[in-house]
C-alpha cells in the first residue's frame, strides 16, 4: 500500500474518527449524570459495593487475581482503551495529521503548552501543601469526546479543519499523559516482571518482522505476557496496552496492483460464470465471492482492522463504563468545601486558565514565528473556544486522579474539580465558538 493511499485512509479515518468520538461524548454526558445521581441517591451504598467491594478474578495457590470491579476496569479495560489510542498514535505518525513536521508542528507545540502550563499553575497553587502535588499531572489531560461532543452541537460555525486540529492536538496530548503516567505514577518497580514484559514485547516484534498478521497472536501474546507482567510490575498496566499497540504491523500482505490484478481476475470469472437465476449464488459463484473476501483481507493492514474494530467498543462500552465507576462522586458534607479546596482548586486553575493560556499562547508564538499556519478556516476567536474546549479533561483527568491520591477524600475532591472545571470550560469554550466565523485565510 502506497503512503499517498494510507494518507487517503488516514484521512477517511480521522472524520469517521471525529464523528464516533462526538457521539461517544452525549454518551459520556449522559452517563456522568447518572453517576453522580446514583451515588448521591439512597441506593449511594449499592453504588459504593458495586464498584469499589465486590471482588472478581481467581487465585491459582500463590497465584492471586483477584481484585474490586473499579480496580478491573481501571487496569484492564482501560488498557484496551490505551491500545486503541496506541493504534491511533501509530497512525498518525506514520500516515495521518502527525506524519511531516509541517502537519504535527503545530498541534504539538499546542499540545505540550497545555500541559506544562496548567501543570505548573497546579503546583504554584498547591504549593505549601507538599502532600498535594502528586496531583499535578491531572489538569493536563484533554477529554476529546466530550469536547468533539460539544463541537458537534455547533453544526457548521466549526470548521472541519478546527475539529481535525483538536484530534491531533489531542493525541499528542494523549502521548504525553502515557509518558507522564510511565515516569511518575507508578509504585516500586518489580524488574523481573518488566524484565518479562520486554521478552513479550521482543516476541511480538519479532513476530511482526517475520509477516506474523493473526490479531489472535499479538491478543494472546500481548495479554498473557506483556499486560500480565505489566500488572506485577509496578508501572501501571495501561502503559502495556500503548506498546502492544506499536507492535501491531502496518503493512498489507499484497499492495495495491496486486490487489487490483486479483480482484480483476476474479470479476472477470464472476462475469464469465452462468447464474442459476435463483436467490441463491451458484458453487462457483460463492468461491470467487470467498476469494475476494479473501483478498480484501490481505490487502488490508492488521493497525487500520483492530483500530476500526476497537474504536467503537472504546468509545461506546468502555469509556461508558469508565464513567460510570468513577464520575460518582459522593457529594457528603460541604460542597463548596470540596470545590474550593486547594487540590479542587489547582485542578480548576489548570484546565479552565492553564489549558487556554497554554494552548494559545504556544499557538501564536509558532504562528508569529511562521513556523506554521493557522488550519485553513480557523480564525484566533476558534482557537480561543478550543482552547478553552481543551480544558475538558474528565476521562484522563480522573484516571490521573485515581492514580495521584492514594487518599479517598482527597481523589474525591479531585473528581469535584475535575467536574467542576470541565463544566466551565464547555461554557466558556461554547459561548466564544458560537460566535466564531469561518475565515477564508488567516484572521
């Protein structure tokens, strides 16, 4: 396959990408709300046993799986959650919005200001409270479902190109959580296990090199060995389910002419075969039909069939799910207590104030520089309202948190914040997009 056709692809992905996360952030919306009702509700305590005292898994004689509901969820499926945006990082740095300097520039640069800035506001916040810091890294996530969620309910005052810039920026920004939570939330470092995980991850690569293509293989391999040793090792599991992902092959087992020659020849005999003029396809017929399914399969790549696969499973069970366990909140004693605490408010000040200062600021300074250009469309009043939209940290923000706080009250409060700023920044960032317009160069 050609890099002009993965382009092609990649591109087809990346709207198909939009339109699913968009849908996926109502669900989102939805689900939250439920959460917090529930948690808060009479049946609080069904809530509280569900997730966090109902133990699942098994035990082999020292061999002990066994762990709360929310514990799975966090860990294991959110670690498919991770190998999906893994696939996607792959993506789009080989073939997507992430492949030239000139493409990636930007969103990075925009990415990595709305992370140092509202990690440092954090810290200047929170900062005579040493106990608190571990929380630093929570107002640096930017959920994309909710915020292309919200994007969406604007219709045509958002240019496409605007919504394609907040997926990139997005995904950098997702590698950058990955790399935060690699190097700084993780408990004692068991080698051996780590050890393991690298000769797991080597077969893998090895098996790649080789033209191994099964989804199987790299699933059981992947599971068995690489997450399994991830979750003895002390670095968080999810971090296992992005190196999978970079082992996942990219290429197609017969290029383009070759596919275009095979299918030919098989319309040809199709053409050639006599119908039996019934609903049913003659035994001819069905092989040549088998054969070009056949084909199709060879010509597709392993990356582009699990993403299209697990985009919607992740955007649609997982992240639901994800939301359901965490987002409840047991609002006890004084909320405006828990919302104006310094954790609650560190949070708030870095993704409503940090992400928007951040994220423009790095985006006029590249623009200035001519380093590189506005997105075609895009005026500076868009890229305020995103910027602000980028401040919606919920899914990352509150799996940071849960890592972060090893105290209960306080990733409760963190949660507070992490609502609480991600509601403010919807406004904010929908109130400036509704009265943005689309330009026809630079504004």
């Amino acid at each position: 396959m050609s890099k002009e056709r993965l382009r092609t692809d990649s591109k087809f992905n990346i709207l198909s990408f939009i339109k699913e996360e968009s849908i996926g952030g109502y669900i989102l919306i939805g689900i939250t709300i439920i959460a917090l009702v529930w948690a808060n509700s009479p049946f609080s305590d069904t809530y509280h046993y569900l997730w966090h005292e109902l133990k699942m898994g098994f035990k082999f004689g020292s061999f002990d799986l066994t762990s709360s509901l929310h514990h799975w969820i966090n860990d294991g499926l959110m670690a498919l959650f991770f190998f999906t945006i893994g696939l996607e990082i792959k993506r789009e740095v080989l073939a997507g919005e992430l492949s030239s300097f000139k493409k990636a520039s930007l969103p990075i640069f925009a990415a990595l200001g709305g992370m140092v800035v509202p990690a440092l506001i954090y810290v200047i916040i929170d900062w005579q409270t040493p106990q608190y810091l571990s929380g630093w890294g929570i107002p640096m996530a930017t959920d994309i479902a909710f915020a292309l969620g919200l994007m969406a309910m604007l219709g045509k005052r958002v240019p496409i190109s605007l919504k394609v810039f907040l997926t990139a920026l997005a995904i950098a920004d997702d590698l950058g959580a990955i790399m935060v939570i690699a190097l700084f939330y993780t408990e004692a470092i068991n080698t051996a296990e780590l050890i393991n995980a690298a000769l797991f991850l080597g077969i893998l690569f090895g098996a790649n090199r080789l033209g191994v293509r099964s989804a199987t293989f790299y699933g059981l391999v992947g599971a068995i060995g690489v997450w399994t040793s991830f979750l003895f090792s002390g670095v968080h599991a999810t971090i296992a389910g992005v190196l999978i992902a970079m082992t996942i092959p990219v290429r197609p087992k017969i290029d383009e002419r070759t596919f275009i020659e095979r299918l030919n020849s098989c319309l040809t005999v199709f053409r050639k075969t006599d119908p039996n003029n019934k609903s049913l396809l003659t035994q001819r017929q069905s092989e040549v039909i088998s054969k070009i399914g056949k084909h199709v399969e060879d010509a597709h790549t392993p990356l582009q069939k699990l993403e299209h696969a697990l985009h919607p499973v992740t955007i649609y069970f997982i992240l639901p799910i994800f939301a359901l366990s965490n987002a409840g909140v047991h609002l006890e004693g004084n909320f405006f207590d828990m919302l104006f605490h310094p954790i609650s408010l560190g949070i708030m000040g870095g993704l409503i104030l940090g992400k928007f200062l951040g994220i423009t600021f790095f985006t006029k300074l590249f623009v200035s520089l001519r380093i590189a250009s506005l997105p075609p469309g895009v005026s500076w009043r868009h890229i305020y309202g995103m910027s602000f939209l980028a401040g919606i940290g919920f899914t990352m923000s509150m799996f940071i948190a849960d890592l972060g706080f090893t105290n209960e009250a306080w990733e409760e409060i963190a949660k507070v914040g992490v609502l609480a700023a991600s509601l403010i920044a919807a406004i904010l960032g929908i109130t400036i997009l509704r009265t943005a317009k689309v330009v026809d160069g630079e504004e």
